[in-house]
C-alpha cells in the first residue's frame, strides 16, 4: 500500500470542517516526512509526536518520502487533533511488519485524537462538533480518545469508540481489538446531570424582587437589580438558571459544543445539560466579553448561550467593553473576522445585570446614610449608555432583608415551582408568536407586534397614559412596559392585558421613574 486516506475534521468557530488525512510514500527522493495543506505551527510539530509516538509503542513505516497532506488546503488547520489520524495512515503503509488493515476499515470511520510520546491518545477540544460532522457525512463511526468517549456518544446514529493508544486503534482497525462501542442510556444521561446545587428558596425575603426575576425569565426580558451591598442581588441571580426551561436535547447540543470548542467539557462534566451560569469580573477586554484573539474563541457571551450572562458592578465595566454586547443582544449571534476568516458564535441568552444605588453603595438604605454627592451619584450611573439601558426591560430594587425574614425557618417556592409558572408562560408566547421565524419571546417582539400583541383596554391606556406624563417616561420606556405587561398577563394565562398588569409593569423602571437621583 503506498496511499492511504482517513477522514477527519478541522474546527472552524463551534463547527466542524470534513478534512482527509492523505498519507503518501514514495518511491524516489529524500527520506523525509513532509506535512502539506496550510498547516499550523502545532500540526506541523504533529510530526515529531507522531514518529515518536509509533516507535514507543512497538509500530512502524515505511523507510520511504512520505508526504502528508491534509485536504482541502485552502482551510487553515489548527491544534493537536490530527496525531492519531496520520498516525494511523503511517502505520497502514508498512503492512508487512504492522499487518495490513481490515477491507474498508477507513471508509466509513472518522478518527480524532492527539499523541503523547508513549503512543497514549489525549482528549481534544470540540469533539462534539467532530462527531456531528462525521454523522454528517454519513460516517458509521468516530474513534476518539478514551476521555472523550462519553461527550461524543451523546450524538446519536454513529458509533463511538474510545481508544486510549495507537496499538488499541490500530488493533481495533485491524478487526482484531477488543475496544466496543461506548454505550449511553440517554435519558437516564440527561436525567442524571440535569441537576442544580442551588434552589430559589435559598433566598430569604426579597419577594418583590424574586416575582420581578420570575417575571424576566418568563418572557426573557434584561434585567438589572439595583440595591445596597449584601441585599441578594448575586444569591438571586446564581438561581436564575434553575427557574428557566428544562433545556431541550438540541440546545443541550448546542450549550456542550461551544464549551467543548472553549476546552470547558472534562471527563467529570462531559455534557451541559443545565443551563449555563456566566459572570465574568468587570475588568473582563472585549476580546473575553465577546470572543476573539488571533484564533478566535467563544467568549462570555457565547458561553452563556441558552442561560444566563450576569454583570456585576455594571457601572464597573468598561463602557466600550459594555459596548460590544449590543450586537449580541440584538442578533442572538456574534461574528469576528480575522485573517483566518470569518467566525460566528451563538450567543443568545438571558442578561442580568446588578449595581449598587450610588458609588459608596448606601443611597436609599434605611440603615446608613449615604456619603455621595448628587453629582457623583450621576457621573455613577452615566457610566451606562443609554443604548445599552435602552435593552434593559426590568429595574429591580432590592432592598435589604430584615433579621426576622433572615432567620425565617419558612423558605419561598422552590425553583422547580416556579419554573412550571415560567414554562406555561414562554408555550404560551411560542404558540402566538409561531408565525414569526426568530422571534420566541416577548422581549424579542417588533414595534409592529407589540401593537399587534399588546392591545390594552381604556382604563389600562388611561393609567399608562397617566405615568408617561407625571413620571417623564421615554418612548423607549413604553414599549418595555406592555411587553413586560404581556408576560404578567401570560404568567396568570390571561388573552388579554389587564390595568393591574400595567401598574405592575411601571413599578420594574425605576431608572427612569430617577429614585435614586
């Protein structure tokens, strides 16, 4: 056998590209391993792992010019993923001293996989982008490093291997390894991690702020809460995540690729099934927020994709770091563009936002006075664009908790209470808003569906009316208010609007009704 070809794939973003492994030895020329097909420094240093690597564990190849090439060679191909491959391919050649591979072995199986020197296959970033894009092609099997088996045999209708060294794979290509399938019982898998170590009755007191985050998640809307250090801002917001909807299979899918592509899937947590929690320190660069660098990455705000992104300190942040998440919020995706091309992550999430009242933290506490000029508390929260409070539906205040409420045996509802609130509420809104590809929720409604949607009776237009004049609202101001009127209305199951739904609704703005000025 002088040619031989094996599938494998490249990453690109939080997807994965076909490449074949083309491993080639000549009959003439200079005895030399040559690796072709835009490689990157870390492929190209694959050569010396791999000649290692066979020698260690008791293989060979020829003593001929072999050339590798990776196509198609016009995609960059990046990181240690494919050791195993040209491994593999190099071995095949010298069938008489290795034995020569079963007919059709590389036909229909991927094979992914980095090399330690002593033949051992380490686990890789993105190998569940790998398999889906091997099911993709109609492959009947992936082989993948042992630690990585239980990730990859989430993806259904392809076979997984798990192999821990090149003697196993190769063994096992041969038709004569003992390595099986890895078996997964997936809805005992997804009950089993589908778990969250923190509940909604943990917090104490704070009723009117827990019904304003209930009511945020119901209909996905941005929130910030506002309130002195040591009210439960960061308590409530950690068990947001645990009162959303039970991610489905697909966005579970979807959560795991971009923390496999981030290197955040290990051994113990091979599989998202809870939605994720991020909240990044405020002196995160832009680059961390939204993804980037010279090979791009998922950032923040695709990490927190299908869960909850939560900024603390918010006037903290740098505003031009503040700044980049407008495209996310708006477009439910991020696009960098670098020389190696174009990437786009998912980056459609809940965002929920804290800030203390003024800059020494005690405007409005019944217990301290405040030390803040008028002025500073100003230049405090001038900090925050209007653009991006413009994306902001809910302004909670979340006073401090009183000692007999602190020491209250009795806890609140729990989450999986109230997720059944917030689970009728987002089936109501996907059946009204079915005909409108992209929008799920009442936070993502137009202009036009908000007019459509959010109709309210004479006595309701009158009380808004009302508030618009004496409390100085914004345009911007109005529509957030009946959007977040139509999820009250939908949390009681209600076709209509109702006047006590709008006076709720007024009560979540208090940046603009200037209470803390």
């Amino acid at each position: 056998m002088s040619l031989v070809s094996i599938h494998a794939g490249a990453l690109h973003g939080v997807d994965a590209l076909p490449v074949e492994v083309e491993v080639n030895a000549a009959t003439t020329g200079n005895i030399d391993i040559k690796i072709v097909g835009l490689p990157d420094a870390a492929v190209r240093e694959s050569i010396d792992r791999v000649v290692t690597a066979i020698r260690n564990t008791g293989l060979s190849w020829p003593n001929k010019p072999i050339t590798i090439n990776l196509a198609p060679a016009d995609i960059r191909k990046e990181g240690p993923i494919f050791d195993l491959p040209i491994a593999i391919g190099m071995a095949a050649l010298d069938e008489n001293r290795n034995g020569k591979l079963k007919d059709n072995a590389l036909e229909k199986c991927a094979i992914v996989g980095e090399l330690a020197l002593d033949g051992r296959v380490r686990p890789v970033k993105g190998i569940l982008s790998l398999t889906l894009q091997a099911k993709e092609l109609g492959l009947k099997a992936i082989l993948v490093p042992k630690d990585n088996a239980k990730e990859a045999a989430i993806v259904d209708g392809i076979y997984v291997y798990g192999v821990n060294d090149i003697g196993e794979a190769f063994q096992l290509l041969k038709g004569e390894g003992t390595v099986r399938p890895e078996k997964l019982d997936r809805d005992r898998f997804f009950q089993t991690i589908r778990k969250y170590e923190v509940d909604f009755n943990d917090v104490k007191g704070q009723a009117h702020a827990k019904r304003a985050m209930e009511v945020a998640m119901a209909g996905n809307h941005n929130s910030l809460m506002l309130g002195s250090p040591g009210t439960g801002k960061s308590m409530i917001a950690k068990r947001l995540p645990t009162i959303l909807p039970v991610m489905t299979e697909e966005e579970a899918i979807e959560t795991t690729k971009i923390h496999s592509i981030a290197g955040l899937v290990d051994t113990k947590n091979s599989f998202l099934a809870t939605r994720p929690f991020r909240a990044p320190h405020h002196t995160i660069s832009d680059a961390g927020l939204l993804g980037g660098s010279s090979n791009p990455s998922p950032g923040e705000v695709s990490l927190a994709h299908n869960g909850i992104l939560f900024l603390d300190e918010l006037p903290e942040f740098r505003r031009s770091t503040l700044e980049v998440l407008r495209q996310p919020l708006e477009d439910g995706y991020v696009t960098i563009s670098r020389a190696a091309g174009k990437f786009t992550f998912p980056s459609r999430f809940s965002m929920v936002c804290a800030m203390n009242p003024c800059p020494c933290g005690y405007l409005g506490d019944p217990g301290r006075d405040c030390r803040c000029s008028p002025n500073q508390i100003e230049k405090y929260r001038q900090r925050i664009s209007g653009p991006l409070l413009d994306r902001i539906d809910l302004h909670v205040d979340v006073p401090a908790v009183n000692y007999k409420e602190l020491r209250s045996d009795t806890g609140g509802e729990s989450s999986a209470v109230i997720r059944e609130r917030v689970d009728a509420a987002r089936r109501i809104q996907l059946e009204r808003l079915a005909d409108h590809p992209g929008i799920n929720c009442n936070a993502d409604m137009t202009s036009r569906l908000v007019a459509k949607h959010c109709q309210i009776d004479a006595k309701s237009e009158k009380t808004l009316e009302q508030a618009m004049d004496s409390l100085n609202f914004s345009a911007r101001a109005h529509d957030r208010i009946l959007k977040v009127s139509r999820t009250l209305a939908d949390l009681e199951a209600s076709p209509d609007i109702q006047e006590i739904h709008i006076m709720e609704a007024i009560q979540y703005r208090t940046l603009d009704r200037n209470l803390w000025v």
